[in-house]
C-alpha cells in the first residue's frame, strides 16, 4: 500500500505538516478550512509543540459549524493543498480612455 503522506492525485498533495490559516483540510473525513493556528508553549508529549486548529466547515450540510483539534493527535489529519491562484502583481487602470460611462 503506497504511504499517503507521499503520494499525489490531480487535485490535492497530501501533507501531514501544521496548516496554515486559509488551508484546505481533511480531517474526520470532512473537509475543513483553517481559521486560526495557535502553537502551545510547551509539550505534553515530549514530541515537539502541538498546535491547536480552529476549523470553519466547508459542507452544505454544516455550514457555520466549527472544530477545534489538537493538530499532532488528530488521527488521520492532512493538509490538503490545491494549486493556488496567481499573485497579483498589478491593478487594471480604471481611467482609460474610451469606456463607456
């Protein structure tokens, strides 16, 4: 069985890195979008810092819904990650000539 955390569809890479605010998620086999990432001080399990993920969800069905996890013991957690849209770079000229008013 290939390891998830390596392997690419066409839509998504499948990460199991601490999200950023903004992100696309998969967790609890919904998909969520991250609100807010808050690192602890400390850790309980002497494995690094956990993070605590607040999460809008993105279902029809949910809509309004919030979940707050602890990142590193989420079972199943990944970041799903879509090729984003482009930087912009410049605004149009709203003043040309030529428009109609």
């Amino acid at each position: 069985m290939p390891d998830r955390s390596q392997s690419y569809t066409n839509r998504y890479v499948w990460s199991r890195s601490v999200p950023d605010p903004g992100q696309l998620v998969e967790i609890r086999r919904r998909q969520w979008v991250v609100s807010d990432v808050k690192a602890s001080a400390f850790s309980s399990t002497g494995n690094g810092k956990q993070h605590l993920v607040t999460l809008a969800a993105l279902d029809e069905d949910s809509l309004g819904e919030s979940l707050q996890v602890l990142w590193e013991l989420e079972p199943g957690a990944r970041v799903l990650e879509r090729a984003g849209l482009p930087k912009i770079t410049g605004w149009d000229d709203t003043k040309k000539t030529g428009s109609v008013p």
